[in-house]
C-alpha cells in the first residue's frame, strides 16, 4: 500500500514537472498542434509614452505644450571680436557665436512648461551639453535652454509666458567642421527651423600658401620665338587697390603692368 502511495505520488510530481517546462498547446481536429503564443514583450519606453506608434519622445513629452511654429526671428553669426561673419573672411575652422532672435505673440495660448525644439545646422563641431537661462530683450529670464552635443536645442519657458507677447536672444558657441564645406571658399550656412530656413552666406578664407604662381608656354621648343606667360594672383583671395605686377617679361620691362 505504502509503495503504491508513494509511486502516486511521484508521478504527480512528475506531471507537475512536465506542465511547467513544456509549452500549453492544443490539438486541432486534422490533427495539427497549436502553441499559444508568448505574451508581446512591453518595453520601458512605452510604458511610459503610451505604447507603441509613431510618437516621438518630444510629442510624448510636451504634448500639446510643445511649440510647433517657428518662433526664431533672426540668426547672425559673429566672431570672437563680435564682427559679422558676413563681413569678414574667416577661417575654416574657426569658432563662432551663433546668435538667435525670437518671438512670441500676444494670445499664443501657450503655457509654463511649453517647448521650442530646433537643430543647430551639421556645419559645426559636436561639443559638449551645455544649459542655462533664456534670455527676453529687457534681461530678465524667462526660462532655460539645453544644447545637446550634436546641436538639438531645446527652450524651455516657465509661468511667465503666458499669454504675453515676449521677445528674446539666445546664443552659443560652435566650431566650423571643416569636413563639411566642399567646392570653394564661398559656402552657405542654411539654418533650417520648421518650415522656413534663414541662409547665411560666408566666404572663408583661402588656404592657399602661395600668392602667385607664372609659368611661360613657348610656341616651340627650340629656338621660341614667342612665350605666353600665365599669371595666377591673389590666390588668397584678398582685397587689392591699385596693385602693379612687375617680372622679367620684355612686355613689362617698362615699368611692369598695372591693375584696373
């Protein structure tokens, strides 16, 4: 009696086994077997935007708190000593402030914790995270900035934007990548923001180590009696006024050629 209790009972241990490590399945009347499908893995992310879709992590978010009409109003960028880039020749990879004007209307309807979201343009350098105070024209502050090491900008606004038309700057601190500029020293900076873009012509300087080249082409090899000289001048691209080219050409040994 004892042995057949015990065989009993380790044949529902054994079933029990059996039950949770082989797969629930079922057995359909042609006699194939079904197996129920592993429950959909839920990840963290849309845990907490909602599940999945086309969302962003941004529209997640801010919502309908995110400002998705272009605020920016204007952007300059300068050098170190504050010049226009515009007006100058500057290096290749030299550092620049880019500066930023924006503008909110009377009646936006937006309120404290509302986002402006925008990229800087892939002509400059990856740098570091950088954050601070937004900036409106009479000084005071009207909330925080985050700049991201690839250039995603991210305005921040607090209580005091709503429903006041404000105005302010921002501005930060880029490196040209000079992988970035092909085909000549004049290059365009496009500064895209949501469906409007601002371009900013720039004409660097050359890196030209020579400022001239002159080669001489005879008519023959022997004996020429005729050489074409070719000048090539200002290959760094200068400003001139009044310059005089002087060499040891017949046609200039008086006095050398001058420049209109």
């Amino acid at each position: 009696m004892r042995k057949w209790q015990k065989s009993v009972y380790y044949l529902l241990v054994a079933v029990l086994l059996m039950n949770l490590l082989i797969p629930v399945s079922a057995a359909g009347a042609d006699g194939t077997v079904t197996q129920n499908p592993a429950p959909a893995e839920t990840t963290v992310t849309d845990s907490v935007y909602g599940g999945p879709g086309p969302k962003t992590v941004t529209n997640s978010v801010y919502g309908e708190n995110q400002i998705k009409t272009n605020i920016i109003t204007n952007v300059v960028l300068k050098d170190k000593d504050g010049n226009n880039i515009e007006d100058i020749r500057p290096d290749q990879g030299s550092r620049v402030q880019v500066n930023y004007e924006w503008k909110l209307p009377a009646g936006h309807g937006y309120k404290s914790g509302a986002a402006f979201v925008f990229s800087l343009p892939d002509k400059f350098k990856v740098d570091r995270m950088l954050t601070g105070d937004l900036t409106i024209n009479d000084g005071g502050t009207i909330g925080a900035y985050e700049v991201t090491p690839e250039g995603q900008v991210t305005f921040t606004f607090n209580e005091g934007i709503e429903d006041e038309e404000i105005a302010g700057y921002f501005y930060v601190w880029r490196e040209f990548e000079e992988s970035k500029f092909n085909g000549g020293t004049k290059q365009e900076i496009i500064f895209h923001v949501g469906d409007d873009q601002i371009i900013i012509p720039i004409h660097f300087k050359s890196d030209n180590s020579s400022e001239m080249d002159k080669k001489g082409l005879a008519d023959k090899g022997m004996n020429p009696g005729e050489i074409t000289w070719t000048v090539d001048f200002n290959k760094g691209e200068k400003a001139i006024k009044k310059r005089r080219i002087q060499g040891y050409a017949a046609c200039w040994s008086h006095g050398g050629h001058e420049l209109d």
